[in-house]
C-alpha cells in the first residue's frame, strides 16, 4: 500500500478559502481528507454552510492521518476553463446525459445548474455535498476529482434559448460506420465526471443525479477508466483495450495553437461560450474477437505505429515526425495509405486537431463471450467543423481500423468556459 | 501526476528468477516496467521462453524509466495459498465463471488449468502472456495483481469425479431474499481477478478467456471497484456504496484463529483441497434509493453502528468492542435487536466467522434512474456451513438491512491451495 503521506499546514478550509487559480491536480490545499475537515468541524463547532449540519457528522474521530498523496491532489473548480479537459484523465470516469423534465425549462435549468455548480465546488474540493451527503466519499480526499458540464442542441429548444444556440451544435453528419443507439445518443444535459478513486467518482454521480431531483432525468450513462498514476513508468502514454499506444499526437497545452485549437476564444461566437470547448462523445466499441486474430505485423499496419512504443513504421521514437512517403523494398508506403495514423495526422486534414481525452470502458460480455468493450472516445475542440467533423469524414472513406471497431453512440455538446467566484457554470446563458 | 520514482537493482528479470515466498504485495523484484523487460530483451536477444518471440516486442526503447510504486508492487502465485483471498482488496476486479463446452471433461480441465496457472504466474510477474499477448498492459508493472481459480458443483459431474466433491460444496440453502439470476449464479469454474490497475486487470481478463479457447466458455462476468491505493488516509477502512463502513470485524491474519477459520487445514479433507478455502460469490443490489431517502439516524439503526467512523452505538471508536446490552433512556437497547452488525456478529453466531474480501460493482442505470449498484460479496472460509450459511440463515430472520438489498446472483466454489513450484492450481484434484 502507497502511504505517502503529505502533511501540510491545517489551516482552516471553510468553502470560502477554496478559491483559487485553475491549477490543474494542485495538492489539496490543506491536506486534509473529508473526515479530517469534519473532526475539525465537530471539535469548534464549525460546519460547511448547511453541509456540516444537513450530514450531522459531527462525531468524527481526532486520529485521522494526513492524506496520501492520490488522495491528496486537487483539481480547481473555479477558472477560465471548466475542468476535466485539460487535466490529466483519470483512472475512472462517469458520463451522464439527463433530459429535462417534462415542463421544466429555462428557469428550472438555471436553478439545476445553480446546484450542480455548488455541488460540484465542494466535492472537487473534498467536501460533502452541500444536502444529505451519502457518505460514500467519506475518509477520501479529492482524488483529483473533476466535475464538467455541458449543453446539448435539443436544450436550446427545451428552454427557448434557440437564439443562443451555437451554430457548432449541428447535428454531425451520418457516417458509415455509426451503428449508433439513439436511447444513448445527444441529450439536453451531459456531464463528465473523472477521479482517481471509484468511490470518489461514484460519490460524485450520485450527488449530481440526486440535484437532479424534478429538473431533470438521466437518458444514459456510462462508465470508464484509465491507467492508474504510477502503474507505469510511461506516465504520458496511456493505451487502449487494442493494446495500442493512443494519445500520441494529443495538442499538448505547451503548443503555441493550443487554445486556439481547443477553446472558443474570450471573444468568440456566441459570446456566453467565451473560453468554452465543445466534446464530441462517441462509444466506440472495438470488436477484440477480431482484432486479436491480426499477427502483430497486421495489427501495425493497420495504425502505422510499432504496437511495443507508438513509433511510426516509417522509424524512430514514439515522439518521431512521421515519414509518410518512406517505401520499402517493393516500392509500397512503409506506413500503409489506409493506415489509421496516416488518416488522422493533422498535417492531412488541413490542421483540424482536437484534444482527445478518452476513457476505455467494459461493460461485461454478451451471452457469447464476446466483450462488450471499447472506447469512450471524448475529443475536445474549438468547433467540432475544423476538428472532429473533417477527420471522421476522412476516416469514413478508407480507415485500416474500421473493421476492427464500431460507433454504438454518439453526442455532441457546447460545454461553456469555467465559472468565475459566485457564477455557476452556464449563467451567461441562462441569465444572459 | 503521483511520480514517487522507486529505482532498484535491474538484475535479469527470466521466468526462472520469479519464485519467492508467498509475500502478498511484494514490490516486483527488479522494479522492472513490461517495457524494460522487453527492451532488455531485445538489446540481448534474450526471450523469456516463447514469450518474446511469440510477441516479437524486440525493438523497445531504451528510454524506460523504473516503475513508480504502485505498479511495482507484486503479489505471489506460488504458495502455500492461492493469492486474492489475503491480499489487500484491488481497485478494480473482474469475477468471470466458465462452464467445460460440450465434449470437454477432465482431461481437457487438466490442460486448461495448466495454461492458465502459467498465464497467470507470468501476468503476476508483470510478463507477457505465453502466446499471444495483446499488449495492453505493456508498459505496467504487476500492480498487485493476483489470480484465483476455483470449482462449482457442477465441474464434479462435468468431469467424472464426482467422488472427489467436498460435502461443502452441497448447495446453498434459498434464502427468502433472495431474487437469484441463474444464468449469473454458479458455473463450472470460477476466476477471481484483482489489480490496482484496470488496464492491467483487464489484459488478465481476456488472456484468460483466451487460454480457455475451445475448452470452456463464459458463463457470466461481473466487474467491481474498491478504494485506489492512497485515496484516504484510512487504509485499513473501506467504504461501500450505502457510505457504510465496510469489514470492521474481518478476522485478520494476526488473529490467532484465522488459518482456521478461513482455510482448510494441510491434513483435511478432501485432500486435494489442503490449504484451500470455500468462496461464496452474492451479487447483492442496494437499493440506493430507498437506503438514501432515510434519515443519518435511520441508516445508522439499521446498521447499529454511526456512519462517520464505523464505531458501534454504543460508543467508542471502530474497533471498540459493541455492547450489546446497553439501553438508552427508553429502555430500549441502544444497538437495534435487529441491527446488521448485532446479528453478524461472530460470537452471536457460534463463533461463525468468514473473511469479507468484496468489491462493489456499478453497472449503470436502469432505464427508470435505478443505479444498478451494490457489492460483489466475496467471503472466504474454511467451512460455508460454520461461516457463510449461518450468518445469512439469521440475517435471512430479521436483518433491518434486507428491505434495502436483493441478492440477485450467488456461486459457491472449492478454491484449492497454492500450487506448488512447478504444479498447476487444482493438480492434485485432476490428476489425483
């Protein structure tokens, strides 16, 4: 067992002393877990707003320790950008798409996001939520737990902000792939939820969907996961349940263009999605039985990259630029031209680039033995027409990979920039 | 981004330098990652038997830096016990029963036993896959990952050996909770896999399903969660998804009596099972949200111990003793007469103990908003009759917890010893 412990200054964490700038997995502040705040609530009687009284937790034991350090680390709420986005992905993930209750519009969805904010606030801070808390986070810290929200075409009709809708929102064009399930497509409402405890994320989805309450009910939901921090040495490459190197190319926030790339600009269109990004989602089911039958040199092929490191066949590291006309002995491209990595090279698409940030999911077997398994494919982008859209077409017109995988669902949604001190995330629109 | 580099001595690391005494989570011997073992190998041309070449990962890089902790640590396959039933609970587990297909008895059992014993041994080590692998957990270390296999009823008839069966493994009694799922209960052969990683709990997975090839087929499968290492700074605490508390009164290997209670002795009976222990697998739902729409003190009577810190009613702290005769002002008993922890108590229940290893499991919604959400019950004892069926014949008369949970799936199986250096798990069953 990792026991590192962090033991830091314990001054007091009231929810107004949890402001702070967007510092993507900052340790938490005082490094103190849930129960550590709660003893010291307990023992002065102090309490979170109506958190501490509404949980009654005030029982709480002095022996708690400091918290180790996954534990520890803390993503911030409040900021130019939502989180979960430029954050390092976590080893699990919730997506939750809820529509509207029948009757319930603009009104309703300003008062849900006013306490999914609020919610959100505290437990990425490693609080309770602010009403009846199920204690299923208590003793963890925040986990890197992040919390981000977003809009989908059909809220704009539900709440009569049509006017406000982003031309982004488009439906996305049929590609011939999509098998896609419209009962876990699209969606008024879509919230991603990542941390690096189950327990953490779970405690979170449960307190969102309870907010919920009459505004709101969940149309699907999904779960995922990544590597663990520190189960490889390789902390910047995560791979797929192909066993592929994935994220390679990824824009990196160092990258001159990468908040061109990936966030709506202060000044862009429509004006309440400043500093915005809008997520694709897509459950990208591969078909492993098949898959595995490939030789490794096949399954190489097909991507272009060397499976042991994510080189390009053409030569090189993982990080090596791609030498797309390299052929061999029989004059063929070295990197095949149907190659899943030739296809997505942004150089290619005439520098469409998004931010893929993924889960991997497992949802079991099928009566058959065949796992029902693959990808929460989650890319972030400026607008969806010079990111996702281009590439997916060209990937729909000859991708080596296409045999091997399957788009089972599908969304698209406007996910407006990170709330400032006192907003909830959304209020430029819904008060706007 | 946790990073706690542990560099260590980087000895040849060949399938025959991992024996060692069963140390559960020992750190991986030369704090090696997949990929340097690789990359060693290609540099030298060493392969670890058919491994390497059957993988032909020999162009590595040379870049690796060593496995940060939690990767790195290693549990033991050999041993006087198999791993999984006293190592610490992983954060991710797969459950996965087999039924033999049509025409396979106990010669086909006996080979499939075989390759999964050295698949498993090798996964443990953080190695490859004999034939095959798919590479998804390149990269990783071990991270503690541990294997167990074991036998329902049903294998005894599927192979002809029904003279070997133990008497405990007659069936479980009904239950009149119970709401069982047949084609998700029993099964011929059972495998329990934990890691603290899921991408390394998963490569295990489907190496195993792959190993069963025409042998055995997929009865059913169940995924489960617990607590990541260094989340709370409570390790010996687990919570499950009610926010309960979770195994207070587990015996623990430094109690005098735990052999006894949880494993048969070395001179028992059968004796292909010395050594061995009885697992009983429930699913059992929670009922979320009738269990959160009670009031703390609610919760907190069903259970009879406070939902903060685990401590009884009574008073004290988790570990203290329960006093089961204290009265409050009404003269009613302070701990419920039908409290869980009264009736699960050990010395209410003729000395009835088992060892509580459970993951909790979510599997989404329900198309009405139910979670589908609760605990992958996992007991270990030496006799289900003096530890499982007891208990659960009393909860079964009047626990206060069953309005809020359904056992919708159950199996009981015959987990034999740790296999020896050289011997496959359950040998001295097939080829006794």
């Amino acid at each position: 067992m990792t026991d590192q412990s962090t033991p830091e200054a314990t001054s007091p964490n009231s929810p107004s002393a949890v402001s702070a700038p967007t510092t993507p997995d900052a340790p938490a502040r005082a490094g103190l877990s849930r129960r550590q705040l709660l003893g010291t609530a307990g023992a002065t009687g102090l309490v979170f707003g109506a958190a501490g009284a509404a949980v009654g937790y005030t029982t709480a034991p002095a022996d708690a320790t400091p918290l180790t350090s996954l534990g520890a680390k803390r993503a911030m709420f409040h900021g130019k950008h939502q989180p979960g986005i430029v954050d390092p992905p976590q080893a699990r993930g919730h997506l939750i798409a809820f529509d509207l209750a029948p009757g319930a519009g603009r009104k309703e969805a300003a008062a849900l996001l006013r306490r999914w904010s609020t919610t959100a606030e505290r437990l990425m801070a490693g609080e309770p939520a602010p009403h009846d808390d199920t204690g299923i986070a208590l003793d963890a810290g925040p986990s890197s737990l992040t919390i981000t929200f977003g809009f989908g075409r059909s809220f704009f009709d539900r709440t009569g902000l049509q006017k406000q809708r982003p031309g982004a929102l488009e439906p996305l064009p049929d590609f011939s792939s999509d098998r896609l399930d419209k009962a876990r497509s699209d969606g008024d409402l879509w919230v991603q939820i990542g941390a690096n405890d189950a327990l953490v994320a779970f405690h979170a989805l449960r307190a969102l969907q309870k907010d919920a309450g009459g505004a709101a009910r969940v149309r699907w939901q999904m779960n995922g996961f990544n590597r663990s921090p520190g189960a490889t040495a390789h902390p910047m490459t995560t791979r797929n349940l192909m066993g592929q190197v994935d994220g390679t190319r990824n824009p990196k926030p160092s990258d001159p263009d990468f908040e061109q790339r990936v966030f709506v600009p202060a000044d862009g269109e429509p004006a309440w999605m400043a500093n915005g990004s809008y997520a694709v989602v897509r459950r990208i089911r591969m078909l492993l039985d098949e898959w595995e039958k490939l030789s490794l040199a096949q399954q190489e092929n097909v991507i272009g990259r060397r499976k042991s490191d994510g080189a390009p066949l053409s030569g090189g590291t993982e990080t090596t630029e791609m030498d797309l006309e390299k052929t061999g002995k029989d004059g063929s491209y070295v990197i095949p031209v149907n190659a899943h990595a030739r296809i997505t090279r942004p150089d290619q698409n005439g520098g469409a680039a998004m931010l893929r940030r993924p889960f991997s999911y497992h949802d079991g077997f099928d009566a058959d033995g065949t796992p029902d398994a693959g990808l929460l494919f989650i890319c972030w982008q400026a607008d969806p027409l010079r990111g996702f859209i281009p590439v997916q077409r060209k990937l729909d017109r000859g991708d080596a990979l296409s045999p091997y995988i399957r788009h089972e669902a599908s969304g698209l949604f406007a996910v407006p920039g990170g709330a400032a001190k006192g907003e909830y995330v959304g209020q430029r629109l819904l008060e706007g």
